[in-house]
C-alpha cells in the first residue's frame, strides 16, 4: 500500500524536522521515517475499521427499534442496512480485526460513528438503497463505495478528528482514502473473511527506495545544494523558503540515486509536493531551478539520464525575477486535488 507518492511525502516532512531539530542522528531520524510509514498504513486499517463501527451502531440502533416494534406491535424496521453484505464481510474480516484488536483506542469511545450514521440516514443515497428491490453483494458493496466516497472522503470534521487522533495522519488522508476506495472495489464475497487487505508494503524495494532517498538526501547536503548555487545566478539561496531548498535537495537525490525514475517524473513530483507544503510561487520556481540543474548535471556528465531539448537559452530559474520567500516557513499543507481513476468513480 505505501507507495512512492507517500513516501516523498514522508521523507519531505522528516528531513525538514531533521534540519530543525538539533540533535541530527540519522540512524535515529530514519527510524521516525519507517515509524511514520507504518503510521500510514495504521490509517489505512483505521478509516475501514469506521465503516465497521458505523454498521454496529446501526445494528445497534436496529435492535432497539426492534424492540418497540415488537412491544408496540408495528412493522420491524428493515435490517438491509445493518446487515449489508459487505459491511459484514468486513466486520469478520480476520486481518482487520487483528488491526483492532492491538488498537489502544476504538471508534466506539467516540461520537463518529453515530454521527455518521445519522448522516448516512439522511442522505439520498440511504434512501436510495434502502427503497432499491435489488439485493445483491455488488449493490451492498457499491453502496459503502459510494457511502465512503460521499461521507468519509470528503469529511473536514473527521480530517480534524483524525488529526487530533495522529499528528502522523495530518497529510495522509487523502492518498489512503484512494487505497480505501480500491480495496472496497476488490473485495469479493467468495472470499468471506479471508479477504486479504493490502499489503503494508508491495515489495522490498520500496522500502529501499524510501531508505536510499533518505539518507542521499541528508548525506550528500553539501554537494546537493551546490549544485542548485550553479544554476542560481541571479537568486540568493539563502533568501528562498527552507522548504523550498529542502525539497529541491531530496529532488537531486532522487536524480542522483535513481537511473531508472525519468528526469520529468521527479521533477513533477516534487512539484507537486511544493504546492502542498511551500509558498504559493514554490512550484514554478522548484520546476525552473530542477529542470536547470538537471540539464547542467546532465551537460557535465555528472548525470547519465535524458531530457528533451529547450526550446530557448534561458530557463526560467536564470531569468530575472522576484526572490521568492523571505524566511523559512512552516510545514503547511494545501489540499490535494487526488485524482480519480474510473475504478474510482
């Protein structure tokens, strides 16, 4: 499950934290970095554990309507929510519950899953399902896809609670709410609770991927940052936004450290990461400078991988311009535009 787009992310945050805190270990620091990997796929588990909790609280508020059905002499309330198919699959599912049986706390000491019950209750999509004729797994799946997709996904409140619940979780939501998607998708009824979830990792190699970045970044700083000095010209370094120089750093480390990731990949990539966490002119500049110091690498013989021709003599990091930032700045994440894939729609 954790992917490489997690674990830029990751080696952003921890290097940055690296460079602020005054007892640099790496060793140490490269721990924190797999811990709050592992964090992720905590998240992961979590957020599938939610739906588990909110079907209890419906089949808990079912037995008391029940109750007063029975005492009253009324039509019993339908159970087709309480007992959707899938929903039950996932509350027997073995590996999730090993996940909430090690768990200190549980969405059962929390008002969420009621909230979000009396949510679903309202919404159109309820109302739908429960009216439907069709009673079917796949409908009873679909429905927790788009149930999760509607109230879950895009949920600030419960963005807020779960950071308040992991400091790790603060920017992770948004890519695990994909993996949650995909996993509801593939599950299929055959499989009972022997259902496998994803894997916390896919292979060895992205843990080395990750360890690999990590350390070339912090260990080669020196040389890194002089090859950004090369290309600077008329920017003064020492004024930009310390994001932005630790960004542009772990992006020569990727460079350097990965012949087989194309040049427009990281480049992108970190792009893309200085939107979330840098000023609002970060990642025009970071795409200028890395587009720069790839060519000059590439140029020198320092670097053995190819980009396409310009189209003019200057690129943007050498033209003349407003020095972007004054001051460090603090991590600060702007939300991700995740895009979907039609798996996902």
């Amino acid at each position: 499950m954790i992917n490489r787009e997690i674990i830029r992310n990751k080696i952003v945050q921890l290097t940055y934290a690296y460079y602020l805190n005054g007892n640099k270990n790496i060793d140490t620091a490269e721990k924190e970095l797999f811990f709050s990997l592992s964090k992720a796929y905590d998240l992961y588990n979590h957020l599938l554990s939610l739906i588990v909790a909110v079907t209890k609280e419906a089949q808990r508020r079912l037995e008391v309507t029940q109750g007063r059905a029975k005492r009253e002499g009324t039509e019993e309330p339908s159970q087709k929510f309480a007992y959707n198919r899938f929903a039950i699959q996932l509350q027997e599912n073995k590996a999730l519950n090993d996940f909430i049986g090690n768990q200190k706390t549980d969405w059962a000491d929390t008002p969420v899953p009621g909230t979000l019950f009396e949510t679903i209750e309202a919404s159109e999509i309820y109302k739908e399902y429960m009216a439907s004729g069709e009673d079917t797994y796949d409908a009873d799946r679909e429905l927790w896809r788009k149930l999760y997709k509607n109230f879950i996904q895009e949920n600030p409140d419960l963005d807020n609670i779960l950071e308040d619940q992991s400091l790790y979780w603060n920017d992770d939501k948004e890519i695990v709410d994909t993996f949650v998607l995909k996993t509801i998708k593939r599950f299929k009824e055959q499989n009972g609770s022997k259902e496998e979830l994803l894997p916390e990792w896919d292979s060895d190699e992205e843990k080395e991927f990750a360890r690999k970045l990590f350390r070339s970044a912090i260990l080669n700083e020196v040389e890194y940052q002089h090859y950004m000095n090369e290309v600077s010209r008329n920017w003064d370094l020492s004024r930009l936004a310390y994001m932005d120089i630790v960004i542009m750093q772990i992006a020569i480390a990727e460079l350097m450290t990965f012949p087989n990731i194309p040049v427009s990949v990281t480049i992108n990539e970190y792009v893309d990461i200085a939107k979330l966490y840098s000023t609002s002119k970060s990642g025009g500049y970071i795409n200028g400078m890395l587009d720069a110091i790839a060519r000059n690498l590439i140029k020198s013989n320092r670097l053995m991988k190819h980009m396409d021709p310009v189209k003019s003599k200057d690129t943007p990091a050498q033209k003349e311009g407003p020095v972007v930032g004054l001051a460090p700045v603090k991590m600060k994440h702007r939300k991700r535009i995740v895009k979907n894939d039609d798996d996902e729609k």
